[in-house]
C-alpha cells in the first residue's frame, strides 16, 4: 500500500475527495467545496504515508478555509463508525458542522489506504445537512477543537506551514475565477 501511495505521489495521480463528494446544498457553491476538500486533501497527503489517518488534520485545515471564505465552522472531534464490513469500524476520527448545520466528512475516501479499515468499508466523501448524512455511517462527538488548540493538538510546524499555504491556494483561486 505504501509503495502505491509514494508512486502515485511522485506521479502526481493521487485520487481527491471532489471526485466522490457527495455535495448537498449551496453554501458555500460547489466549486468552493470541491476546491477546499481536494486542497485539504493535497497537503495532508504530504503525510509520509498519505492522508488516511488524517482526519484531524484535515478538519483542521477545512475549517480554516471555510473561514476565509467568510464560513463560520467547528472541528467535532469523536468516533466514527462506518458500515461495509462484517462488524462497523469504529474508529477516532474528526469532521466539520458549519454554522448553516452542515456536516463534512470530506477525507474518508482515503479510508481504504488505512491497513486497520476491513475490507468492504468504503465511505465517500459527504458535505451536507447532518440529517441527510448517508446511511453508511454514524459521527458520534466528543468535543469541539477550538481553533486556539490547533498548534498545541497538532504538530505546530506542519499545521502552521499547511494553514500558510491554503491562504496562498486561496488567494490563488480566487484571483482564476474572477
């Protein structure tokens, strides 16, 4: 699986949430969307091992993008329990609610790189109301990571570095679609 990840980094054909995302509702519009999850997912990819383990990280970086884009949101931290296998995998995991009540599970396509994920669960990416969450899955909440946590719960350097170059991939969008 390794092997597999480091060539199709070095080939540049990493797979991204935007081509699974299930997209429900209008705000932010879709092309936001599919920018943040799939920009997200490039820079935790950097992981030596790719993005599946994480989620965390992720949230993180998504609800810092959500908020350039003038997008109020939270990091829930709690177990996620996907179906697909004999027994739910259950495991710690982190999404996004925005303020509008939408929940994002955006880098669970990656799940199926993760050596402890069974065979069989195979969740796609989700960005929508909480009550229309697919059926493959339950997020159960611990705590919510405020953001002035982010560089004591993650490593400072990489969260710092990643956050930095969002703001740049921002700048950038925005100045190709206008």
């Amino acid at each position: 699986m390794l092997a597999r990840i480091r060539a199709e980094k070095e080939a540049g054909s990493r797979s991204l949430p935007s081509k699974s995302l299930v997209s429900i509702g209008e705000t932010p519009p879709d092309g936001v969307r599919k920018f943040l999850v799939d920009e997200c997912a490039r820079l935790v990819d950097q992981n030596w091992c790719g993005r599946s383990e994480m989620c965390v990280y992720f949230a993180v970086l998504l609800r810092h993008g959500l908020r350039l884009f003038g997008c109020a949101a939270d990091v829930e931290v709690g177990k996620g329990q996907y179906l697909g296998a004999a027994q739910p995998f259950i495991w710690d995991h982190a999404w996004v609610r925005t303020s509008t009540g939408d929940l994002i599970d955006g880098n669970v396509d990656s799940l199926i790189e993760n050596p402890v994920v069974p065979e069989g669960v195979n969740p796609v990416p989700y960005w929508g109301p909480a009550e229309s969450l697919p059926q493959d899955r339950k997020l159960l909440p611990d705590h919510v990571l405020q953001p002035e946590r982010d560089d004591i719960e993650l490593d400072e350097h990489e969260i710092t570095e990643w956050k930095a170059a969002l703001d740049e991939s921002v700048l950038e969008w925005r100045s190709q679609v206008s």
